[in-house]
C-alpha cells in the first residue's frame, strides 16, 4: 500500500500541482466550492423533507438540488483526489482522514437507502424517510467538519 501511495505522489500531474505556485490554491478553492455547493443542495433537500419550503414543489425542488448536488459531489472528487495526491502517503494514514471517507460512504449509503424510501410527492415523509433526512444532515456536516479537521491534526 505505501508502494501505491508513494507512487501517487510522484505522478507527473501531481508534481505539476505540487510545483504550480497557483494550481494548488486553485484545485483547494474550487474543492471548498464544491463542498459548499453538495452541502447547501443536501441541506436544502433534507429540510424540504423534513417540511421546510412547503410553498415550493417538492419534486421540481428536489430534482434541481439532486442534480446540483451530483454535480457538486463530482466536482469535490475530483478536486479531493488531486488534493489527497500532493500527500497521499501522509493522508492515507490519519485517524481523521479515514474518518471522514467513512462518513462519506456511510452518506452515500443512507442516501440510497432515501431513495428506495422516498415517495415522489408533496406528501409529508413517513417516519423512516424523517429519520434519513436528519441522519443526512448530520452524516454531510460531519464530512464537512472531518475535512476542516485534516488540515490542523498530524
């Protein structure tokens, strides 16, 4: 596995990043961007479900943020890998980091899990799509406050 990491890190992209005085600083605002763009979408989704914004149409309202909040998580992977790949070796083994591709997975997985759950409709959510909801908001502030955390614990 160090092989493998050690080997990331000296891909000719990476170096690249690594010796850009401005792609790096670049790559971490548009990952900032990114995340900023996926947690306000999810937010705004989960309170809809939760019986915020009653006045919008929950499936209009819904499908843009689902769209919006795809394109987000796409764009905070591929700036989170090119972030990992400047230390890979390094990130690979924080306590912290882990932590926070767990929450992601555990994010995803509940999200799922929603839309197997969730009907279409303006219908309030039954009491297991509620507890998905706020289980979304807590698992997506928690990726948020694990990625603060990476960059201030060794």
């Amino acid at each position: 596995m160090d092989e493998l990491l050690a080997g990331i890190e000296q891909l000719a992209l990476v170096r690249a990043l690594k010796a850009s005085f401005v792609a790096y600083p670049i790559v971490n605002a548009l990952h900032i961007m990114s995340i900023g763009a996926l947690l306000t979408s999810v937010w705004l989704m989960d309170l809809r479900v939760l019986g915020a914004f009653r006045s919008l149409p929950y499936a209009a309202f819904t499908a843009l943020l689902r769209r919006t909040a795809f394109a987000a998580f796409a764009g905070a992977l591929v700036t989170g890998s090119l972030l990992f790949s400047v230390r890979a070796s390094e990130y690979a083994a924080m306590p912290i980091f882990l932590t926070k591709m767990t929450l992601i997975l555990l994010a995803g997985a509940n999200f799922l899990v929603f839309m197997r759950r969730a009907k279409g409709g303006d219908e309030p959510a039954d009491g297991t799509v509620t507890i998905l909801a706020v289980l979304s908001l807590m698992l997506w502030t928690s990726v948020l406050f694990a990625g603060r955390f990476i960059g201030f614990l060794n």
